[in-house]
C-alpha cells in the first residue's frame, strides 16, 4: 500500500531535488507518483532515507502519535547504545577488556 499523507515528524532540514528544505514539525506532504510533494515543490523520492527521517505518514490522522512514538524510540536506543559505551570506556580504563 503506498501512503497518500505524510507529515514531518521533526523538523525536516535537507537538500531536495528542487533545493534547500527547512520544515518544522507537523508540516503535511503528499505522495504522488512515489515522490513527496509540499505545494508544487518537490522534496524526495517516497522511498528515501529523507522520508524515513523526517516523515511519517498521517493517511488515518494518527501521524503526530506515530512520529512521537518514532522520536521516543529512538531516544531510547541512543541512551542504551550510550551507557554500553560508558561501561566498556570504564573496564577499558582498568583493564578488564
């Protein structure tokens, strides 16, 4: 199924195939013909790494829950990718790795 609404999920800052991109939350695009569009200007390709970081789609009006719940995951994961880290810098300070 290919989604017609999408809405940023955070501010969206990137270079487009039709220049510079600098939308704040919550900001709708439409997928036509598999590239998202904001008025007549072109963004990225529907399946692009853009789409898949700063977008999320609202075609059933839940789209502001899922990219909070988007945000919040990925939260999550950086703080448990950060405290790993912490803990090999710590056996690696007294040599226990």
């Amino acid at each position: 199924m290919e989604h017609r609404r999408y809405i940023t999920r955070r501010r969206a800052r990137f270079q487009s195939m039709s220049g510079p991109v600098n939308l704040p939350w919550g900001t709708e695009a439409e997928n036509r013909d598999g590239f998202l569009w904001r008025g007549d200007k072109q963004l990225c390709a529907a399946s692009a790494q853009n789409t898949k970081e700063f977008f999320v789609q609202d075609d059933d009006g839940q789209g502001q829950e899922r990219g909070q719940l988007i945000n919040a995951n990925g939260r999550a994961v950086h703080a448990i990718a950060n405290i790993g880290r912490v803990y090999d810098d710590r056996l690696k300070k007294h040599d226990f790795l």
